[in-house]
C-alpha cells in the first residue's frame, strides 16, 4: 500500500496526535533523575591495523544491561565520533561492516538495543530475545513504564559514557542509523545535546496515531494492533494507549532536537510510510534537510546513498549524482 497522503499535504504535517503538554517536562525529568552508570571497555585484539576495538558494556535502567561495539582509529589524537543505530529487532553491524565508517578517520560506536538480537539484555537475570511487543510495553501502565523509554535513556547514557573517552572530541559527536536506528540517531539529538549532527534514513516510531490509522501494513508495527485485535477489539483504551505513546514518538521528541539534522525518505515506504516520516521532520526546528527517493521503500539503499551519508559524515567530496 502506498501512503494515500499527497507529497504536498506532507510538506506541512504535523501528526495525527497532539504532543502532552507535559512532554518537555517529562523529559527534563527523566534525565534529571539518571545517573551515568559506571561501565566496563574490554579491549579486543582482531589484528586489524590501524584501530584499536573494544566491546563498552553498562548497566541501563531498570536493569537492563547495554552492550556496543567501539572502533577507535590508533593514536592519542582525539577524533570525532559516529554512534551507530540499528534497526528494529536486530543488532550492531559485524565488527568488518563498521570498519567502513571508521575509515574515515572517526570513532565507531554501535549499540546493541536492549532485548533484540544484540548483546544487550532486556532485564539482567533474562539472556534472550523479548523484541515482539516492546514499542507497546507499558502503553497501558504510563509513560514512566514504556519500555522505549528506557531504551531512549540508555541511548543518552552511551553518550555520556563515551564523552569521557579521553581519545574523543566530545564538540563532534553524530549520530546515524535507518528504521529504528534513524529514530534512535533522532533520539540521542533530542536528549543528548552534545550531537553535532544527527542522520537518520526512514525513522521509525514516528505518529502512532497514524499508523493506527493506516492499517497493518509492516511487521514493524504490527504489535499494535494484535494489541487492539486480541486485547481491547472495541478500542475502548485507544486514547489511553495514543496519549503514553505520544512520550516516545518521534514527531514529539524531534521538537527537542538543536543540531542539524540530514533525512533520507523513499516515497514507496510501506513500512514506516512518507506521512510519519514527514511529521517528524517537520516538527524539527533546527537546520534540516529531507532527501527524498521517489522509487524506493523501506529498503537497502546501495545506489548513491551511502556515498551522500559518507559525505555528510566527513565532509568528502564523492559524486553521488551522474
């Protein structure tokens, strides 16, 4: 199914849902209250020349424990570092996959999101997958129960973590990632203001509201509605369930967001479709730019892409174009 909504009407959306009036607040809260965990950097020897790898773990809130892969070029110079997200339900890219990035001259740091693929553990005393049902867990308790939540805070708590590397340059930190990890790169702008630049391909999470509207189109958000088919099928928590979403929804937490920002869109997404895309782009206020690809989905994108985000990375000069 292709998003009904014309590109024009796009432009200027804002969501399906109104923001809480307390979502700044619940925000300042929640980061007020977190203290940077202590962590553990076990240096890796894969005999790669030229960087050093080490795998960082942390204990996370509510005892979640957080795994990422590090990448840091060899010598005492600080550099720039790219936190890498990954999509919904898998892992960290392979160690080899991520050498592409560090390539560049920066530091690599990729998350393993809690109770997915990865290493990292949805709760301490649990080594296993919990993905299915994780963007709605909690929806029912309140927002201080969303699981995403906790995931949003781990992903701050890695920066912070990271900004005391004596080998970074904590002024140049961007975030990057596609599906979920184009949200999650959203994420760590809108609560880590330390981000200089923010990438993010096709984002997830974004204005539930509509894709409850749309329909169940994607295996991504279909947890939502088996919820409503097989739990509440009259919809009489509908507006319970919105109202704690919205304090994860990317259309909300982007207003947060001070760094530049660089969105990559295909116009055929059936999965996170152009609409919640756009919302969330639009409600960003800082410096921002939405590249859209008219033939392209919710899918691998080879041709020219990569080179475009290697450029805004670095500040190469690749022709991407013909």
């Amino acid at each position: 199914m292709k998003d009904p909504m014309s590109l024009k009407e796009m432009s200027t959306y804002q969501g399906a849902f109104p923001t809480p009036t307390d979502f700044h607040e619940f925000w300042q809260k929640q980061l007020a209250n977190l203290t940077v965990p202590d962590y553990q950097l076990i240096s890796r020897d894969f005999k790669i020349p030229g960087v050093d790898c080490y795998e960082l773990t942390f204990n996370g809130t509510r005892y979640g424990q957080v795994y990422a892969k590090c990448i840091f070029p060899e010598g005492s110079q600080p550099v720039p570092v790219i936190f890498y997200f990954h999509g919904y339900m898998g892992q960290s890219p392979d160690w080899a996959t991520l050498l592409s990035l560090a390539a560049g001259g920066a530091g690599v740091v990729a998350m393993d999101v809690r109770g997915q693929a990865g290493k990292s553990l949805d709760h301490a005393t649990f080594d296993g997958v919990t993905v299915k049902g994780q963007v709605i867990r909690g929806a029912l308790q309140g927002p201080d129960k969303l699981f995403f939540k906790d995931i949003y805070l781990d992903v701050y708590s890695l920066i912070e973590i990271v900004a005391s590397f004596s080998r970074v340059d904590n002024t140049k930190f961007t975030s990057y990632g596609g599906s979920q990890g184009g949200a999650l790169a959203l994420v760590a702008a809108a609560l880590n203001h330390r981000l200089t630049q923010a990438i993010s391909i096709y984002p997830f999470l974004g204005d539930f509201k509509r894709v409850l509207t749309l329909g169940d189109h994607s295996e991504a958000y279909n947890e939502l509605f088996r919820y409503f088919k097989f739990s509440d099928p009259f919809h009489q928590t509908e507006d319970q369930v919105m109202q704690t979403l919205a304090y994860i929804d990317l259309k909300n937490m982007s207003q947060l967001i001070k760094c530049p920002v660089k969105m990559i869109t295909g116009l055929e997404d059936d999965v996170c479709f152009p609409s919640t895309q756009f919302a969330i782009y639009n409600q960003i206020t800082s410096a921002k730019e939405h590249l859209l690809l008219p033939e392209y989905g919710h899918e691998d994108m080879h041709v020219a892409v990569n080179d475009q985000v290697f450029n805004w990375l670095f500040k190469t000069k690749i022709e991407v174009a013909k």
